[in-house]
C-alpha cells in the first residue's frame, strides 16, 4: 500500500510539472508573438500611418499617435480636426513624410519642434509622437462660452478677455463665441485654416458685435415704460432719463413693445423690430376701443356743432373743451350780430386711421393729446334772415382734430381744428391711405 503511494505521487508530480512547462512554453510563444506584433519597423510604421491619414480612419490614427504632452486630448473629435487639417495641406504632408523618411535613414529618432509629429524609438519599439499646439484666444465681451468643434473650453470671465488655451492635438478648428440670453443666441465663428508650428499659439479672434440696444416713446408723455421682447415681459423699466436695456442683436429676430400707465388705463404701444440700437421714438396708437371713443367724440361735436352756433350757446357741445365751445359759440354770437343765420347738415367723416397716434409733447406735463386728421363732409349755409332763396354749399375738407384728454373730467375733449397745412407738416402727404368711412 505504502509503495503504491509512493508512485501515485511521483506520477502526479509528473502531470504537474508537465502543465507548468507547457505553460511556460505557451507564455513565451504569446510573448514572442506580441513582441513580433509590437515590433513593426519604423518603414511600416510610417507606412500605416500615411494609409490611415489617407483613408481618414479616425480610429487607427487614435491608436498610432502618442501625445508629447499628457495633457493633449486624443479622440475622435481632435484626430478628426489633427486630418483634416493636413487634408487641406498636401505640401505639409508631402513634407512630414519626407521628414519621417529623414528620421529613419538617418537613425536620428526624437522631436524635432520644427515639426508636428516625429517618429521617436523607445524600447526598441517605434512611436509617432504628435507635438502640442495652443491657442490665444482673445474676445470682446464677458460671460461667453468659448468653444472649439462644440465642445466648450473656456468661458470669458471678463471683458476684452484673452487667455492662451491648451495644450491641444494640431487641428483645423472651428471656434466659437456664445453668447446664451433669454432672448437670443449669438454667436461669432473662427473658422479658418491655420498654419501651424509644434508648441506655437496660434491668435482666435472672436469679436461678438451685441450692440447696446434702448427702448423708449419721447412723444407718448409718460416718464416710464415697462418693456416686453419678443411678446414677454422683461422685469425692466425703461425710464427718461435711462431707457438702454443691454446688449441685444440688431437684426429683426427680436420684437419690442412697450406699455404705460395713463390716466385712461393702461396702453401698448406698436411693436417693431429690434433693427436699430436707438429706438427712444416708438408710437403708441389707439386700440380699438380707444379710436372708438375718439371717432364718437369728433362724431358728436360735429353733430352739436350747428346748434351752438346757432343758439350761440357754448354749452350745446359738451364734446369741446371750454374754450373751443366758447370759440364755436362766438361764431354764433358774429353772425346774429351780422343779422346772419348759419344752417349745416352734417353727413359724415373719413377717418384716417395712421394719424390716431398718441402725442404727449404739450407745453405741460401729463398734455396728452391725438391728433386725428378727416375729411369732414356736410352742407351749410349763411345767409340773411331775410333771404328767400337759401341753397346749400357742398362741404368736404381735410381737417384735423386735436383731440385732448382732460384729467379732471377724465374724457376726451376736441381743442382745436388744423387745416392741410398743419396736416401736411405732421403727416405728409395721406392722399394714398384707405379711410374708415363714417356716414350719419
């Protein structure tokens, strides 16, 4: 039994020591095998790397290049800019290889800052080092995120920023400056085909053109405004003495309006297109219900008008402001004076819809007034009260209403009546524009 054992061990020992050699055999063939793989002459290596650039295979040039610098990036985004920057450069690359070519023939491996990618020894083995680029990245304004093939890479943390930023793998970049506000993006776009030096900076200029933009109405009377962009409220007031709101762009993406607190209530006015930086003259017009209430007003005092003169009374046209009654009712008073009698038949106004644009630039504070421009069109006649034969004229004249808000009565009152030459000066020529048709 003991000698059984015995041999049962040593045939053990056999079969274990047989596993253990045939394991070490089998390491130094995978050894040898990778050393053979890993071993590719510096010829080959060159070789494979040109293919690689030619066929633009992002991800055999990710495994070929090794960078000088621990800190360059290689992936696809940088090997993508690292081709197609010698892409666009056949002289460059004619050159590099010849370099290669140099290095080898000439046993002299390592860097040479002359050139991006040298061919470098290294246990025996053979490595395309790629040297570092940077680049001085200079812009205009504060807070704008910096990028480079869209990924961020820096943020401007002050106005005129400059920063050199790097170190990057060599590339042909796009660069851009964004600038992200609630309204808008803008941006500017370096995107330029560089000429580069291994560890050189290269000079980006991203100058954002954001002019500052205002917002006010000088000739709606109103001290303060708020503003809306783009349909929203902003939060800001836009006052006399300070309407700039900040840095938008100036190209029609963006609209404004503004709105204001009168003692009738609230007003909008026109919104427009941001187009311009200075925008301190925007009109406010009647809404509808506004117009309206003004079209009735002139309605009316056309309508009261014959009687107070006439009756030479002024308050037949409640429609007027004192003193414009008092100046219709002396008409009146003229004509009986005269021994002469005025008749008129009112018909009906057309009203020209561009002129009802709120003024706010009397001689007094809070003057707020519209200026309102008609053809006014009625018979009338003056004649002695003894006349037997009275024929009616045909009347159809441009006149303008000057039609004021009186706070203490808190309506709208006509003031005072302009002809074509107070017209033509205020609003040019209307002969072109529809009219709203009123007829009694």
């Amino acid at each position: 039994m003991t000698q059984s054992n015995g041999k049962k061990k040593s045939y053990v020992r056999w079969i274990v020591f047989l596993i253990v050699a045939l394991a070490i055999v089998g390491s130094a063939v995978m050894v040898f095998i990778n050393q053979k793989e890993k071993s590719v002459s510096p010829e080959k290596t060159v070789e494979l790397f040109v293919k690689a650039m030619e066929d633009q295979d992002t991800e055999k040039v990710i495994e070929m290049v090794v960078p000088e610098n621990d800190k360059m990036e290689i992936d696809k985004t940088t090997v993508n800019a690292f081709i197609k920057y010698f892409h666009a450069s056949p002289k460059k690359v004619k050159k590099l290889i010849q370099h290669l070519n140099d290095q080898i023939e000439q046993d002299d491996y390592g860097v040479d800052d002359d050139y991006l990618v040298n061919i470098e020894k290294v246990d025996d083995k053979y490595a395309l080092i790629v040297s570092p680029v940077y680049f001085q990245v200079k812009t205009n304004y504060k807070d704008l995120v910096i990028t480079m093939d869209g990924k961020e890479i820096a943020e401007s943390d002050r106005d005129d920023y400059s920063e050199e930023l790097g170190p990057f793998l060599p590339g042909w970049y796009e660069f851009e400056a964004i600038n992200k506000t609630e309204y808008v993006t803008l941006k500017q776009t370096f995107d330029q085909k560089p000429s580069l030096k291994a560890n050189d900076s290269l000079m980006v200029t991203l100058y954002v053109d954001i002019p500052t933009v205002s917002f006010f109405s000088l000739n709606a009377g109103l001290e303060e405004y708020k503003l809306f962009l783009n349909g929203k409220d902003t939060g800001e007031i836009m006052k006399k003495d300070d309407h700039r709101f900040g840095q938008l762009p100036i190209d029609g993406s963006i609209t404004a309006y503004l709105e204001g607190d009168f003692p009738w209530g609230t007003m909008k006015s026109e919104e427009i297109d941001v187009e311009k930086p200075n925008n301190s003259s925007i009109p406010f017009t009647a809404d509808k219900e506004l117009e309206q209430t003004l079209k009735d007003i002139i309605i009316q005092y056309n309508r009261h008008r014959e009687e107070t003169i006439s009756e030479a009374d002024e308050s037949n046209l409640p429609e007027a402001t004192e003193s414009m009654a008092e100046s219709i009712a002396q008409i009146g008073k003229d004509f009986n004076n005269e021994g002469k009698t005025y008749q008129t038949n009112f018909i009906g106004l057309d009203f020209y819809p561009s002129t009802f644009v709120l003024d706010g630039t009397g001689s007094k504070k809070r003057d707020f007034k519209f200026i309102i421009v008609t053809n006014t069109i009625a018979e009338e006649a003056v004649y002695q009260e003894d006349d037997q034969n009275v024929e009616m004229d045909d009347v159809n004249i441009l006149l303008a209403y000057e039609v004021v808000y009186d706070e203490h009565s808190d309506e709208w009152k006509v003031n005072a009546i302009g002809d074509e030459d107070i017209i033509e000066s205020r609003y040019g020529d209307l002969s072109d524009e529809e009219v709203a048709e009123y007829r009694e």
